[in-house]
C-alpha cells in the first residue's frame, strides 16, 4: 500500500511540475493569444475532422492572429486578409523559410532542394531555371499527353 501511495504521489508532482513548466512558458512568451495546450499533445483535442471549422471557431474566440501547440510544434495562425497582408508582404523575410523536417536531413536534401532552401540567390536561381526550363508553356504542352495518361490511371 504504501508503494502504491508513493507511486502516485511521484506521478502528481510530475505531472504539476510540467503543467508549471508549460503555464511559465506560455507567460513568458511573446505569442498571441491561444487555447491553453495539453502537455505533449498541445491543441490537438481542439482540431476535429473539419479544422477549418475548427480553426474558424477558435479565431472568433481568440482574434484574428492566433497561436496553436500542435504536438511539439508552435503555429502561428492567421485568419484575417489584413494581419496576412501585413506578414507576407511587410515582414516576408521573417516568414519565407521553411523548417525542415528529419526526412529530409538524412540524406542532406535540405542543402539542394529548392523546396527547403531559404530565399536567397541560390534559390531565385533555381527557380528561375525551373520556371523557364521544366514549367514553360511549350514543356507544359509538349507533356500534356502524359500528364492526361497519368491522371486517367
């Protein structure tokens, strides 16, 4: 009996320890506002099979620019044409980088990609060379009808 009582006094002072650690976090930090999030999980309870609803709903209740735990990963949402305004064309350095996720890191796809690349030149360079080489109209017309036989199986 008293293991079992110690057990579960050990479990509740693990579990208030991190729930002080993720509320200090939140006070501390410069995020706008948001659901409060669930250690581990975050915000992904508020989410349901239709989160554009759900993501609709939390905004109504939490403004237009709002922040989401979803898992271990901090989002920032934006649910106004003013705010998004605001980000991608005042701030749009800040915002154009992608993170990379580990499967690309494995093989340094990260360094070569230019999905992963930061803007920079290297970047402007390659999609310039993609725009006019791979999606021109005259590459886009001559592979019509391979893309029609893809799409048909």
């Amino acid at each position: 009996m008293d293991f079992l009582m110690f057990s579960f006094l050990l479990f509740s002072l693990f579990l208030t320890f991190a729930l002080a650690i993720t509320i200090s976090n939140r006070r501390n930090s410069r995020l706008p506002p948001g659901p409060f999030p669930i250690p581990i999980i975050g915000n992904l309870l508020h989410l349901s099979d239709k989160p554009h609803q759900s993501l609709a709903t939390l905004s109504r209740r939490y403004g237009p620019l709002m922040s989401l735990k979803l898992g271990t990963r901090t989002t920032i949402v934006v649910s106004s044409p003013a705010i998004a305004k605001e980000f991608f064309q005042t701030h749009d350095h800040s915002f154009s980088s992608r993170s990379v996720p580990d499967t690309g890191k494995v093989m340094d796809h990260e360094k070569y990609s230019i999905v992963f690349l930061p803007a920079g030149d290297h970047w402007r360079r390659l999609r310039r060379i993609s725009k006019e080489y791979i999606f021109s109209v005259q590459r886009l017309d001559a592979s019509e009808l391979l893309r029609q036989q893809k799409v048909r199986v």
